[in-house]
C-alpha cells in the first residue's frame, strides 16, 4: 500500500495564470488585489480587539455594578466581628487580618486607604468590633474609633482578686476577676455577649495547674503551698492598662494577664532590684502590697521601712495589719473587730509572725519602688490621725498610743492597733 500511495494520489493543479505568462497590466492587478486582501485582514484583525477590549469593559462595568469593586466592598456589611490588632502590626499586617477576618476584600484595599489617613496612627494594639464586608475605609474609620475597642482592661491599683463590699456604705468595690468578666463582654450585632464569669475565672485560678497559668518562677513555691485556694494568685496580675481577648476560655486570659505581668514586674526591677532586707522576690511583691493598702503615696516609703523594721525586730515582733485581717472577708471595715482579728487564716498578721501568705492586693509601681527601697528610719508604728490623711511614725509605744487617741478624737479610728 505504501509503494502505490504515490502513484494513486490526486496530483495538485494549478490555478491561474503562471506569473511568467502574465503580462505588464495584469502582474499590477495581481499586486493590487494582494495588497487590497492584506489590507483587509488587518481590519478585520483590528476590528475584532476593539470588539474583545469593548466586551470586557462592559463585562467588567457590568460585573462591578451588579457586584461592587471586587478590590473593595461597599454598603453597611454583614455581621459585626471582633478582630486583633497585635503590638507591632504594620498596616499591612492590620490589613491581612482583615482580609482574613472577611472585613475586607483585600489587604492592598486596606494599605491603599489608611495611606495618608491619619487616623491610622490612632490604632492601638487590642480587639476590635468591626463589620464583615466593609469598604476599606470605613474599616480603617472604625478601628480608629475608640467606641469599637473591645476587651479593654483597666485594674486600678489596689483590688484584689475578689469583690469587697465596705461595712458602713455597702459600696461594693469590684474585684479583678470581675472587671476581667466586664471586659468579655461585647455587643455583637445589638446582642450582648460575654465570654467568661468572675466565677469561671475563680474556678481556673484554683484547679488549674500553676504553670499552665504561667505563674514565674519566683512565685512557684508560695503559689503551689496554697494548693486550690484562688487566692494563691493574689498579686499576679498586675494593675495597668491589658488587652483581653473577648472569646478566651478563663484559663487562658489567666496565663496570658499572669504571663504579661510577670514580665513586667521584672523588667521594672523585681530580681534585680538589691533585695537589701534579705526577702526574695516574691516576698518583696507581698511587702508592696502591704504599703498600697495601708497607706497613702506620701508615705509609701515610710510604711516600708516600718514593716521591715518589724520583721527584723529582736522580740518577734508581729505585723498586726488591719489590711491583712480584712483581706480575706467579704465585707471590710477600716478598724476590724476582735472577733475579725482572732480568725486563723494565712493571712491574718495578728495572729501570725512574717508575712502574710500572698500578696493582699496588686500593688501599683509607687508601692514595688517604696517595698524595694524603703526610706531611712527606725519607725515601728504609724497611724493615720486626720481626714486628711496625716500619717504620724514612731519608734516609741507611748508615742504610738498617743497618736491612736488623736486620731479616736478626730473620728479617725474607733480602735487601732
């Protein structure tokens, strides 16, 4: 078959007039008719780019307005979010967690508008409410906007874990654990949500295990001695300014405000602070709590002094701090009862010599740098003698109880110590 397909196949045939027969007049019409079919092939080459181009301008016209800018959103969103913004974000990285939280179309969106917006610089580092599927810069507007952050935590100096309630007003005063439960709780499309009890809290604080709670180093021991007692982390959270995820579990918002505290407290000297009365680090913390509660900033330093002064005293000599008998009731008052003082607890400094177990409350910076430099005096008393807060010290008992009954006649104190 092979040797026959060439002798059986159709040979070509010519068509038209081989160019060498042609004459003059007809090889120019022949050029002619060349240059008018090339001629032709190139419009009908341009012509059909200027029909793709317009089709897919229109086509893109129309997509964009049957469904936006595919680079961008607009409208009033879907569903409102809670975002983070980490320390250190830049705005790509803002926009990226944006972009992934379903805020934004893109994160180029989102850097394209907060360039040479302003209110870029008012980003703070914490969480966020936002909306999904917003424009770009309606999302750099609402996290500018403070009335959107969420999980703020603010712990003024001087709480403590649980609420306290005062004798005489019945003002009760909130406890970390549950301004750490305000701060989860969030409006979410006009729902409130909160993410964890001050009793969930209670509860993690005691069960868990101390270093899952990230509790440092220095406070192991002492943290560990009280076994399940939530009290054991008195004084591990710090107060200050924090960033509480609203969606955390409780333990997890525990090991993250312990952890962050920690590391505060050694980066403003806490172990390397000279510890000249001879107290670790942990001690030192419990010291600082003492000053906040018993006294008022002027005397900071004083109260220090008079509490190591009584540590080191040769007849074993005890704290006797009112704060340390309230620390563990529910209700407090500012001179407690008999009954309050003879209650055995790790705490109570009447009855018991040193330190109290834990710190009694978060001490604020003022109060760490009067426990680790206390002033220069041999004081052994104080109290306070006027409204105004007038705090006199001495090394002299007599003294000391000349000084109560000044401050019985200024209504100061029903009893003292």
């Amino acid at each position: 078959m092979a040797e026959n397909w060439g002798r059986e196949r159709t040979e070509p045939e010519a068509v038209g007039l081989p160019r060498r027969t042609m004459s003059r007049t007809q090889r120019a019409r022949a050029r002619r008719n060349r240059r008018r079919r090339r001629n032709l092939t190139i419009l009908s080459v341009l012509a059909l780019v200027v029909v793709v181009v317009g089709a897919v301008f229109l086509g893109s016209r129309m997509l964009h307005g049957m469904f936006g800018n595919p680079n961008d959103y607009d409208g009033d969103g879907v569903k409102d979010v809670v975002v983070q913004v980490h320390s250190g974000d830049s705005t790509t990285a803002i926009g990226d967690t944006l972009k992934n939280g379903g805020v934004v179309a893109t994160a180029q969106a989102f850097v394209a508008a907060a360039a040479g917006n302003s209110a870029i610089s008012q980003i703070q580092p914490g969480f966020y409410r936002v909306r999904t599927e917003i424009s770009a810069a309606n999302a750099v507007s609402r996290l500018a906007d403070p009335q959107n952050r969420v999980g703020k935590l603010v712990i003024p100096e001087g709480r403590q874990l649980d609420d306290i309630a005062d004798v005489k007003t019945n003002a009760v005063t909130k406890g970390i654990f549950s301004l750490i439960a305000d701060a989860t709780c969030v409006d979410l499309d006009d729902h409130r949500q909160c993410g964890v009890t001050a009793a969930e809290l209670k509860a993690a604080a005691g069960a868990a295990d101390a270093r899952a709670l990230a509790v440092p180093t220095w406070a192991l021991g002492p943290v560990t001695a009280l076994g399940a007692d939530h009290r054991r982390l008195e004084g591990l959270i710090a107060p200050g300014t924090w960033n509480v995820d609203p969606s955390a579990p409780a333990q997890d918002i525990l090991s993250t405000l312990i952890g962050a505290s920690a590391t505060q407290y050694e980066q403003n000297g806490l172990l390397t602070t000279g510890n000249v009365e001879n107290l670790s680090p942990y001690q030192v913390l419990v010291v600082a709590s003492l000053v906040q509660r018993e006294s008022k900033p002027q005397d900071f330093g004083k109260v220090s002094r008079v509490i190591y002064n009584r540590l080191v005293a040769p007849d074993h000599r005890k704290l006797e701090f009112d704060s340390t008998v309230n620390y563990s009731l529910d209700r407090q008052e500012v001179a407690t009862t008999d009954a309050d003082r003879g209650r055995d607890t790790p705490w109570n400094t009447y009855l018991r010599e040193g330190l109290p177990a834990t710190p009694i409350c978060s001490p604020g910076q003022p109060a760490m740098v009067a426990a680790e430099n206390p002033e220069p005096g041999d004081w052994l008393f104080f109290v306070t003698v006027d409204m105004q807060g007038t705090t006199l010290f001495t090394r002299d008992y007599q003294q000391h109880l000349a000084n109560i009954d000044l401050a019985r006649k200024n209504g100061v104190l029903d009893s003292a110590r």
